[in-house]
C-alpha cells in the first residue's frame, strides 16, 4: 500500500440523488462527500451514478486505488424493478416425490403469476414444469427446459419438495440450466425454511430480476476494477449487511429494501444509536424503524404485496417527508402527501428567493394522472409554480435550525402560504400547524405500533432523524410526544455512511423442534460458513442464536467484517463518559444512578425509578448495548453460572393475570454480550452452554435478567 491511510467507502442509491462517502478506516473520519443525479435513464442504469460518485470521491479526495480498503453500496435496483415491472418471465420446475408427496406437492410448486401492482396489471409472469422425483435426469430437465423457454422463460427456478434437507435434485437442475447459458435460481439456496409454495414464490420473485441485476452487477464492478481498485466490491442487503458482489448474482432480492437499510446501519454504526426509532426523511417518503439493545428491528419482506422469506429491516415507509405537498378541502388541510414538490415539477416555497414571490394565483393540480385535484400549487408573476411543504411548515414555526439541511427562507414560505391560509380563514401559523399535524397522525401511529412490536421502553424512548428532510419532521413529533431527539451532523448522507460501515451479515433458519446442541453447533458452523462465503474473514464472525419455541424455528445470525483485524468504531470510553452516557439515557425520570459492575469491556449503571431498577450495560467504545426498564445483576464464574441463572428464573419472574413472564438474559462474555430470551430454561442453558463451557471455570461473567412486564 503506498501510504498508511486506509479508506472505506460507501455509496447510497437514492431515488434523487446518489451519494457517496469516503471515510478514514482508523479515524472514522469522512474525508469527502460527493452526490451526482441517480442515473436511471441510463444504458448502464443506476450502476452509472454508482461509478461517477465513487470516481468523483476519489478524486477529489485525492484518494488513490491502492489506499481503498472496502468498497459497497445500496441499490434501489431491485425494488424499482418490481415498481417498474422490469423483470423476466420465470419458468418454474418442481420435483417432488410420488404417491401422498407428489399429489401435495405438485400443486403448491404450481406457482401462478405475481401480481406486483393490480391497478396496472404489473405482474412477473410465471411458466411451470413438474417432474417426478425417480425420473429426474438430463432428459427430463432439458426437455422441460425447452418447453418453459418456448413459453417465454427466461430464467429458471429449481424447487423440489423437501429441497431444504437435500438440495441434490435442485442442484442438478441448477448444473444442467447454467450449462444452457440459462440465469437460474435454487428456492433452497434463498431460504431454508419449511413452506413449499412461499419458498417457491420467494425464489421467482428472486429469479425474476435475476437477468437485469446481473447486467448491473457486472457494469458495477469492471467499472471499479478499471478505476484500480482491487477489493471484492460489496453490496447492501436489505437486513443491513452487505455481501459479495458474486453473492448478490445469486440472490438478488436480499438487495431488496437495502435503501432504508443503509440509513439505519449508519445510525446504529455512526451514531452509537442503540435504542431508538430512527427516521429517515427524504423528500418524498420517511423510513421509521427501531434500534433495540443494538439490533434493528428485523421481519420478513412484503414484496408486491407478497409474503416472502426473505429478511429484511422492519422499516415502515410513509408518504410524508421534507417535500410533501399539501391538499386542502374548502375548510382545513385535507392531508399531506403522498405526492411531493419535485413529483410535480415544483421547488419548494422556502428555497425560491422572496422577491419572486410576487402577484401569487392558488392553483389546484393532480400531480399524475388520477391522482385528486387537490394539491395546492402556487402560481408566481413570473410564470414559475412552487408548492410549500412540510419543510416550509416547519420554517415557519421556526423549527429548523440554521445548521440543518432542511433549514430555508421562512419568509418566503410564509408569503407562499397567506393566500391559502387567507382562503381557510385561518393565520399561516395555524395553517402550518394543521400541515404537521397531519404528518404527527401518521407518525404517531406507525411509532405506536413499533414500540409495541418491540417492547419499547417508553420512558426511555429516543428518535433520531437522518435524511435531509429530518428536521422538518422529527423535532415537531418529537415535542408533540414527549420525546429526546438528535439530528446529527452528516445526517444528509448516513445512508452512504451506513453502507461504508457495514458488516458482513448472513442468516440461516430451521425448523427444529427440540434442537439438540449438536444441531445449534450445526447451524451455528453453516451461518459462519454463509457469512464467510459473502465476504467475511473467518476470524471476525460471531453468530447469534434465536429460538422461536412457538414455532421451533431457530435463527442463527452471522455477523463479520471484511478486514482481517476490524477497527474500534471510537476511542475508548472511560468509567465518566460512561456514566454521562448512561444519565442521559436513563432521562430524568431516575435517580440514584450508579455503576453497579465493570469488565475489561462493560459497564453496567444501575439506577432507581418508583419500584424498578432500570439498567443499561455500556461497551467501552460508548454503545449503550442492552437497555432494560427493570432488571437485577449477578456476578458469576463460568463454572458455576447454572446454578444463578436457575436462581435468576424465578427470583426475576413476574406474575401477569395467569401468565408467568420469565426474564431475558444478557451476558458479558470477555468482548462480546450474548442476548439469550428464548422461554424455555432448557433452551437457554443449551445456549449458554455453547457460548460459556469452553471459557476458564474461574472467568467471572456478568449476568443481567431483564424482569419483562
């Protein structure tokens, strides 16, 4: 390397902008920011803008090839396919067995077409194959091959009946399709989950922008490689980690939603966010999720309306943002959105300069065709038509500070405004305050239903906006529900640091009733495996187990980074600055804080509110990574640690109408804290015991259960 500098760099695809980053690896420093026009109309589609950003940074940053250690980014690709319905025709061939399994089987591999947008008759067309298990062989598939291409097919899906325990079948129809010159997809190779028609579903939806994610995947990186930069370039998945670019053209839907991903890894990365809702605010939509304990907020992804298995951050996505424009009846502001300023060709009234803003005429526009004919538009002398937005609301109300992004000329807002607010019988004030209060019911409601979801703790619930819209969003619904917020710096651009600061993640799931340890171990090994494949060093990944007992379906989640050694995110943060950390989280409600124990890598804060004893445990680079509203702490040696976590189970039970609520166990195990919240003692133990048996009996471990109410 020709210098001591190592640089990552991240690149965001948004549906305006494409953003890029590039940041010191040891400082975290951002040395350069760049954004172009997201190139959608181009040959190479948005794969150009990738390249023109990621060139732009490194020249202007003055960053040579050979400096760029890590190098991803998100890709709206994916998603605007399904939107755009661009996407192949998908030929289907299902195997299964006979007698009962093939007479099951046959009709739920028989997947009809994908209807992705019904107003439109937006669909992913779908041709289907059957093939008997005891026939399958070249023949079989070469000739059901023909007949699905004669239909149109141009991409092929494996997906045989119980594939998930013997891929064999799937692959030779794998081997056979490729051999063809054929894109094809394997329904086990995207989830190896029970549930033949949803697995199938999942893989054509998969399958069905296989062709063109390729094409970008390959314009993408021989860019890269002919701009001289080694590195395997990464992509973002729609769960928040990236993989391998050769990953990616197998399994393309896991880039999916990778656009609110970026944000959220950049606010759970960048901004020690460890318990929040975040927003992301652009100008059209906001993306609101949740950050628990550092981990976001993970569901499987609706796609077109369909269910799938595929993980992806549980992101909420309104039609109110920082552009928003506003539809009015003949009393009040009738709503707010979906449309905004720039759909309609508008700029906004805050950033159109107050001595344009003369002779103003109201005029009533529909956006796109069929949309209604009440968004308001403001019609100037000069010909030009503006719209105001929430952005020009909250300027008014003097909301946005001058640091932000969002921060505009409040007079011009309130000038755009008066003949709408004159033609309500109402002040321009109150009329911004109806604008945002319609934005406040939709905000609300989704951040009701998250904390809900999750089990927030209400009194210390926190947002964080990011996006350059935030600030005209965040602090009004922040006020209106009692909440703290931070708007950091950079926020315009934490999607693009969020992609730069990403971990390799992959995930395997089963269903396994009654798990032994050796099928932990198993699944355990194959996650690490998967995630080594994507792009992670062996050395850095560590895997989380989750057990559902309802379902018997366990999650094991692979996380790892791409560098032999990976970099602390922050200096050290000493036995103070962990207390002010935990203060300010604890709000103002506590009293009596105090560190209750310490390791070489934690610090647990104890404190007293009314009859409970919230806790926050705290690493010591200043990640607040377990919040609990009430929880008691043990201090206990590896060897002996059964015998407390027994004692823990029922000292820390709470007793509900009829119901026993058992505690979550968090544990500090030298660097790492383990999450362990299945029900059931005899799976935790199992757990524990994989994670703590190896470690020297006389290693003192910290215990923290978490007393659910």
């Amino acid at each position: 390397m020709s210098g001591t500098r190592q640089v990552r760099m991240g690149i965001d695809v948004g549906g305006t902008y494409t953003k890029c980053v590039a940041i010191d690896n040891a400082s975290h420093e951002i040395l350069i920011k760049n954004q172009v026009k997201t190139t959608h109309d181009h040959k190479d589609g948005v794969a150009a803008g990738v390249v023109l950003s990621f060139q732009n940074c490194l020249k202007d940053g003055g960053i040579s090839p050979d400096e760029v250690i890590f190098v991803a980014h998100s890709t709206t690709q994916a998603t605007n396919a399904f939107i755009e319905g661009d996407v192949a025709q998908v030929g289907v061939i299902g195997v299964a067995g006979g007698g009962l399994e093939g007479m099951l089987a046959k009709p739920q591999l028989n997947i009809k077409d994908i209807m992705m947008d019904e107003k439109v008759g937006r669909k992913i067309t779908v041709h289907n194959e059957f093939i008997k298990k005891k026939k399958l062989g070249e023949e079989s598939v070469s000739a059901a091959i023909k007949n699905l291409v004669s239909k149109g097919t141009q991409v092929i899906v494996a997906s045989m009946a119980f594939g998930v325990d013997d891929m064999g079948g799937e692959h030779h129809i794998f081997d056979i399709a490729e051999n063809q010159g054929l894109p094809v997809s394997m329904a086990s190779d995207i989830t190896k989950l029970y549930g033949l028609t949803r697995r199938t579903r999942t893989a054509a939806i998969n399958a069905s922008i296989l062709p063109k994610m390729i094409a970008t995947a390959n314009a993408t990186e021989s860019s890269v490689r002919a701009a001289g930069v080694s590195v395997p370039l990464m992509i973002m998945r729609g769960d928040g980690g990236v993989m391998e670019i050769s990953e990616m053209r197998k399994r393309p839907i896991l880039t999916a939603l990778s656009g609110p991903a970026a944000s959220v890894m950049g606010s759970l990365m960048y901004l020690r966010a460890s318990n929040a809702i975040y927003f992301e605010v652009g100008g059209t939509t906001t993306n609101i999720g949740v950050i628990k304990n550092g981990r976001p907020g993970v569901d499987y992804a609706k796609i077109g309306g369909h269910d799938t298995f595929i993980n992806s951050l549980d992101v909420r996505i309104l039609g109110c943002a920082g552009g928003s424009m506003v539809r009015i009846n003949a009393k009040a502001v009738e709503d707010v959105g979906p449309r905004s300023a720039h759909i309609a060709g508008c700029e906004y009234a805050c950033f159109t300069p107050e001595d344009e803003l003369e002779s103003l005429e109201i005029e009533m526009v529909s956006p796109k065709p069929n949309d209604p004919a009440d968004y308001v538009a403001i019609r100037l002398k000069n010909g030009k038509k503006i719209c105001f937005t929430n952005t020009c609301a909250a300027n008014v109300l003097g909301l946005i500070d001058e640091q932000y992004f969002a921060y505009g000329n409040a007079a011009s807002a309130r000038k755009a405004m008066q003949p709408v607010a004159d033609k309500l019988g109402i002040t321009v004030e109150a009329l911004a305050i109806q604008i945002l209060d319609k934005d406040y019911e939709k905000i609300s409601t989704t951040i009701n239903a998250l904390a809900e979801k999750y089990q927030l703790d209400r009194d210390a619930m926190k947002f964080v906006g990011c996006g350059g819209g935030a600030a005209a969003l965040v602090p009004y619904c922040a006020e209106k529900m009692g909440v703290q917020y931070s708007i950091p710096m950079h926020a315009e651009v934490i999607s693009s640091i969020g992609v730069a600061l990403s971990m390799v993640r992959d995930v395997v799931e089963r269903v396994i009733p009654n798990p032994s340890s050796e099928d932990i171990k198993q699944l355990k090994k194959e996650a690490a495996d998967a995630a080594i494949q994507s792009g992670a060093t062996p050395d850095s990944v560590d895997v989380h187990i989750e057990i559902d007992p309802q379902t018997s379906k366990i999650t094991a989640i692979a996380l790892g980074s791409t560098e032999v050694k990976t970099t602390d995110l922050l200096k050290a943060c000493d036995e103070s600055e962990a207390l002010g950390l935990a203060t300010h989280d604890f709000g103002p409600k506590v009293t009596d804080i105090k560190l209750l124990q310490k390791t070489d890598h934690y610090y647990v804060f104890g404190a007293t509110n009314g009859e409970k004893s919230p806790v926050r445990v705290i690493d010591t680079k200043g990640f607040i990574k377990a919040q609990c509203s009430n929880a008691g702490v043990f201090r206990v040696k590896a060897g002996q640690y059964r015998e407390t976590v027994t004692h823990m189970w029922e000292e820390l039970a709470y007793f509900k109408s009829d119901t026993v609520l058992r505690p979550d166990y968090f544990v500090c195990i030298g660097p790492r804290l383990k999450d362990y919240s299945a029900v059931d003692m005899e799976q935790i133990l199992l757990l524990m015991d994989l994670d703590i048996m190896e470690r020297d009996p006389q290693e003192e471990l910290l215990f923290v259960g978490a007393i659910r109410d």
